[in-house]
C-alpha cells in the first residue's frame, strides 16, 4: 500500500496520511475530515480541489 501525504491548505495546513489508490475525498473523510461533496464520483466537481504541488493520477 503506498501512502502520501495530503496537506489542505484551507484547514489551517492540516496534513493526512493516504492511500493513493482510493479516492481523496474517502480517504479524508475516513480520518475525520467533513468536506463538501454532491455526487462522490467526481462530475459535478463539488469536491474540486486545487494541486499546488506534486503530480495528480487519476487511474482507476
């Protein structure tokens, strides 16, 4: 299982430990954080996030 670390900016530079191979918004969620969401798989973008650093891979 390969991890990362996530860092939201937004909520005070709080940093979370990641599966890379589920989905970000699952994973936050998972360790407590409640962030907005309208359909959990990506199409209506309420869950849009923006990469200030690093690489997105978007594989299923």
């Amino acid at each position: 299982m390969t991890k990362l670390i996530i860092t939201l900016a937004n909520q005070g530079g709080a940093s979370f430990r990641v599966d890379r191979r589920k989905p970000l918004l699952d994973a936050l969620e998972a360790q407590g954080m409640s962030l907005p969401y309208g359909c959990r798989y990506g199409g209506c973008i309420s869950c849009a996030a923006k990469l200030l650093t690093g690489e997105v891979d978007q594989r299923a």
